[in-house]
C-alpha cells in the first residue's frame, strides 16, 4: 500500500489498481515508468505551457538556488529575482500600472482577490459590501473561498457551509447577476468571479457578448469585476497573454497561476488594477496577508525563464494556431455515437463531451492504451489542453487516439 494520498481520487480504486507512475517527459510526451510513451492531451493540469523537459528551466532554478533559493517578502523584504518578475508581469498586464501580488498557487490567488476585494471595501467606507458571486460550473480552486465560490456543488459536499457570504448565478445568462444585483443589493456585493472560459467545471466557452456584459453590470453597480485566468492566463487564450487583454476586460482584479511557471514550480500571482491598489499604497495601511512562499525566488528565476521562452520561440501565436488546429481536427468527433458535443474555438483548450457522462473515468484508462494521456472534467468532458508546442501533426496523433478509443 501507497503512504500517498492523491487529491481528486477514489483512493480504494487507487489502492486496488495503482497508480499511473509519471517518470519523465519531453515535449508534448510523457513516459511512465516502464518507458512508454503517451502524449499528454491535457499539459500536466492545463499549466506546461511550454512542454516538458525544459532544461533551461531547470539551470535558471538550479542557479537561483545556488545563490538564494528564498526570504519571506513581508514587510520591505524582497530578492532581485522576485522583484524583477514583478516589473516584467506588470508589463504585459491587461490593466496598466497593476500591482503584482505573489501567491503559491492557484488557490492561493482566488483566495488573495477574495479577501482583498472586502477588504477594499471597508478601506472605501463600505464595509457592508462582503458578498462574492461566482457561477454554476466555475471552479475557483479547493481553499474555502474558492470553494465556497465555485458552482460544483459535489465540491462542498460534506463540508458544511464553507462561506456565508458567497453566491452563484447561471453560468451564460447576464440577467441572472442583474436578477441577484436587485435581489440582494449592489451595496452587499463586493465582487462577481468570472472564468473567462469556465475549465474543471466542463470546459465551457463564453456566449458571445457574455465577458463583455458581465464587465459592464459590474462596473454599473460598483462591483469589482475578478477575472480568474489560472488556467487562460499566459497564453492558453491564444494570441494574447490573458484572456482580459484579447477580450479588452480590464479587471480589478485578475487570478493567475498554473502558465506563469508552466508548472516548472509553484506559484501564483494576483494582478491588481491600480484604483484597487491605491488605498493600500497612500500610506497608513497594513493588509495582513501574505504566504510564506509567495513571490519564492526559485519560482521567480523559473517564471522569468518560461516567460522568455514563450517570448522567443512565439508560442502566444502556437497557442492561436492550436485554437484553429483542435477546432478543426476534433469537429468529426462529434459525429461518434458516445460523444454529445465537441466544444471548442477558442484558445488552447477544448472538450470532447460524452454523451454518457459516467464513461469518462474508464475512457481516461482505455486512452492510455492507445498512447493518450487524458482526463475527465465536469461531468463526462474528455479535457483538451495540450502544450503550446504541440504540432499540427500530434494533433492529428491526438485524434486517432480518442478515435481508437471511443471504438
């Protein structure tokens, strides 16, 4: 028996069957442990946006380590490495002149806006407004308020209630946060978390005109508009480094995470707009928050690199080129008797929904028989999210193997 607990897992079938032992990877590939080769459809969890098997990756942490590998950035602390992360993140920010907020992860930074968003409000003279909203099928990340956020009920099941102070609308309609707007008051609501394409929960793409509605509501009644890009964030939407840069959304806040690294290392990153960011900079204000690992040097140096490597070998634009790629390749699967819908066109990622939702789990084993590393998210979406160097050629690689099995 295994001392690991793995997260997101029946552990009894885990026990009874072992587990699936990751060894190595290049590429758009991965290899288990007896040497076999699967290419992974879903680059890690959404973040190796880069690939695997990045050295230069590696010897920028390895070097940084050497050096300093970390000290907590409370109060006026700070390594070079981390301080230059955040003027080169600030750069390439949706919203100019953001500030930069470093977090662990992603969980970490829905919790971050969560907090800060009520925060904000009580240093405005509006301590009333503490209510959160997110919508049916978002997914914020496992803390409590991410939790509590999110619109997957099976997620809170047996804990009791996480939050009083959160809320869930319809996840396409605008008229439903107008309906809870006038339900409950403007002046309760401090911020509406908004997946620009919902992702655990199914993998969903925005209706047209919804991003740009939403904004629009929020900014009308005074409601700081968060932009979760945990998983679009760094390129994943395709042409641009953020989906509120390609969608001109100018968030108050913005949640990053997984890209920043390509999961070389954890952490995350909390994008605020400078409005939001101004009470805390006049002086006289202390927000008590912070992690110990937060802005980590040796996340810092890997950030730095993985962003130059996107930078250099252009794979905003890859990420384009596999949005038209996946869009076009998986349309026939569509047309396969078990398959209900295939959702997809927009960004890096796309969904090959079962028309039997309770088949995803086994269909994840039976993929890796014919040389596919996958996953099942929602209820019953296969999840597409590959490496932005993935060729138009694994593609197709990518589609025989969902072909063969799906049978």
């Amino acid at each position: 028996m295994s001392a690991l607990w793995h997260g997101f897992a029946d552990m009894g079938a885990v026990e009874r069957d072992g587990a699936f032992v990751v060894a190595r990877g290049e590429g758009a590939y991965i290899w288990d442990e007896a040497g076999t080769r699967y290419l992974d459809a879903t680059a890690g969890l959404w973040f190796t946006n880069v690939g695997h098997g990045r050295a230069e990756i590696a010897d920028a942490v390895a070097a940084q380590l050497r050096t300093i590998a970390h000290y907590s950035n409370f109060g006026d602390f700070v390594e070079p490495a981390t301080q230059l992360l955040a003027e080169k993140l600030a750069t390439i920010a949706p919203v100019p002149d953001s500030k930069i907020f470093f977090t662990s992860g992603g969980s970490d930074s829905v919790d971050t806006a969560a907090k800060l968003a009520r925060r904000y409000w009580h240093e405005m003279g509006r301590p009333d407004k503490t209510i959160v909203v997110g919508r049916q099928r978002a997914y914020h990340g496992m803390h409590i308020a991410g939790t509590a956020l999110a619109g997957i009920p099976v997620n809170r099941e047996g804990y009791g209630e996480l939050m009083a102070d959160a809320r869930t609308v319809e996840w396409d309609d605008a008229k439903s946060l107008l309906a809870l707007i006038e339900e409950i008051g403007a002046e309760r609501i401090a911020a509406f978390f908004c997946e620009p394409i919902i992702g655990a929960g199914g993998i969903y793409l925005p209706p047209d005109g919804y991003l740009a509605e939403v904004r629009r509501i929020c900014r009308d009644n005074d409601i700081l508009f968060v932009v979760d890009e945990v998983v679009t964030g760094f390129g994943r939407i395709g042409g641009s480094w953020f989906a509120s840069s390609r969608f001109d959304l100018e968030p108050d806040l913005m949640t990053t995470a997984k890209g920043l690294t390509s999961g070389y290392v954890p952490m995350g990153a909390v994008f605020i707009a400078p409005r939001i960011a101004e009470p805390f900079f006049s002086g006289g204000v202390w927000w008590r928050h912070g992690y110990t690992y937060g802005g980590h040097a040796g996340a810092a140096a890997a950030a730095l690199a993985n962003l130059e490597i996107v930078e250099r070998e252009g794979l905003l634009n890859e990420a384009k080129r596999l949005e038209s790629t996946l869009h076009d390749k998986l349309a026939p699967l569509a047309e396969h008797p078990r398959v209900a819908e295939v959702r997809s066109g927009l960004g890096a990622v796309a969904a090959i929904q079962l028309a039997d939702p309770s088949e995803g789990l086994p269909l994840v084993k039976t993929l890796r028989a014919h040389g596919i590393s996958g996953r099942a998210a929602g209820q019953g979406a296969m999840q597409i999210s590959p490496s932005f160097v993935m060729t138009d050629d694994q593609v197709v690689e990518l589609v025989a193997g969902f072909t063969a099995a799906l049978g």
